[in-house]
C-alpha cells in the first residue's frame, strides 16, 4: 500500500493521523513528507504532554513508538532499504546515518517494496489512472499491474 497517492494526506495532521491508523504496517514505502511530518507533529504532541504530566507523556511516548518505527520501516523501503536498517538507531551515532537516509529522495518508479507513492499525484493531471481500480499508472503502462486491467 502507498502513502494514498491518490487522496493522501495534505496537511501535518493526516500525515500525523495517517501514521498511527497505519501503526502496524510495515510493508509498502512512504514519502518523505509522511515521514517528516509524523515526526514533527509527535514530538510537539510528547513534549507538550511531558510538560503537562511526565508520566502521561512517558505512555504517549510507548504509544507512538510503533507507528514511529512503522513510518520509518516504509520510509527506508522508500530509499531501496530494508527495514532492517530502522535498527541502525541503536548504535551509536547511528541516529546520523538514519536521519541521512531519511532526508534521501526515494527510488523512482516501484522498486521491491511497492509504488511509487509520488507518482499518483504527477500521473493523474496526466489521467494516466487505471480505469477499473484507480490504482495510478505510469505514462508507458499498457495493463494495470493492480487488477490487469487495459489502460
């Protein structure tokens, strides 16, 4: 599954949102907007709560941990990556190599964990969209790779 290429998230709280309802997938890829934003949003959320009442933000803190490591699992999946790599945060100054591969701009075109979750958005105002299950398709697609459909 993509990072809804079609309808996605626009603004830093559907990322946010869309991160936790995705919490246990670990397949497929996401942008890096999905990414960042998530981020972003939960550390504002965790040191606001931490601030109001430590032990509340300690349980938010367990609570996200799972999407946190879900969305960066699909973000390295993005970059060509296993999901492995997600456990170089657990050496030292690993965090550095982490956060540089988070930064990289993903693969284009699919690659070995799914879509292209960029091309829905620049291939529809091209209407290149399988008719059958509005899975987004490259301009040089002849058959949906989804539902096998003819463009």
């Amino acid at each position: 599954m993509t990072d809804h290429a079609l309808t996605g998230p626009r603004n830093p709280l559907q990322w946010y949102v869309d991160a936790f309802r995705r919490y246990a997938e670990f397949g497929g890829r996401s942008r890096r907007s999905a990414f960042w934003w998530f981020v972003l949003v939960n550390w504002v959320v965790l040191l606001a709560v931490s601030v109001v009442v430590p032990t509340v933000g300690f349980l938010y803190w367990a609570v996200s941990l799972l999407p946190s490591v879900a969305v960066g699992v699909r973000r390295l999946h993005d970059t060509g990556r296993a999901g492995w790599w997600w456990l170089i945060n657990l050496v030292p100054f690993g965090v550095i190599a982490f956060v540089v591969f988070m930064v990289l701009d993903g693969t284009r075109e699919a690659n070995r964990y799914g879509p292209d979750p960029k091309i829905g958005e620049a291939e529809v105002a091209n209407g290149s969209v399988c008719s059958a299950c509005g899975t987004a398709l490259h301009h040089e697609t002849v058959f949906c790779g989804t539902c096998g459909a003819y463009r």
